[in-house]
C-alpha cells in the first residue's frame, strides 16, 4: 500500500456524497507507528484529551481538529477507539495502550 498521507479518526466516516467501498483491518500500535512515521498527518481528532493521549502513543505531534472529514479514493485513515468508556474526561490519563484499539481504513471507488 503506497501512500503519503494518513487520516486519523476517532470514529469510522462514510461518505455520503462519493459512492465508497472500505477495506478495514485491526492494527496494533505499532504498525499504527510505522504507518505514520514520514508521513503527513491529517487530524480529525476533536478531544484534546485523545489528541494528547494520541502524541504520547505514537510519538508525533497530533492536533485537534474539530472539522468535517469526507473521505474520498485512495484515503488511508486510522480509527482509534477506546476498549472501555471513561467516566470523565479526565480519566483518559489513566488510558494505557492496552485500553486502545486502532482500524486501518483505505477508501476505494464503488
């Protein structure tokens, strides 16, 4: 899989305006690590908390950003989703990389 940019996302997005077929597998932290290194990193993480939690995991620097992701072909993006739900928001701190779980996405014309 030959790419330059990847998409980082904390909840899977379908396209409503591009007919999409999605090609999606587990990844573990540290293919997440290797998919990343040298590449560009667009954010779509909307907490500051995930945000950080994401920075300290992978070792790069991962903004919030608060916008409208639409995918389109040839996207490659990285979901990661919480194993178990946090009472606060400020429990995130207790999160430990077994608690986190990544999905590779690519993003292919119907």
């Amino acid at each position: 899989m030959e790419f330059d940019k990847i998409v980082l996302l904390n909840a899977l997005v379908t396209s409503s305006k591009i007919p999409l077929t999605l090609k999606t597998k587990p990844a573990s932290l540290e293919e997440v690590k290797t998919l990343v290194a040298n590449k560009e990193i667009q954010s779509f993480i909307g907490h500051e908390a995930t945000a950080q939690l994401l920075t300290s995991l992978l070792s790069t620097n991962i903004s919030v950003n608060r916008g409208m992701y639409e995918p389109k072909p040839g996207d490659v993006a990285v979901v990661t989703r919480l194993k178990k739900r946090l009472e606060k928001p400020e429990d995130v701190k207790t999160v430990t990389p077994n608690d986190v779980e990544f999905i590779l996405v690519e993003y292919h014309e119907y």
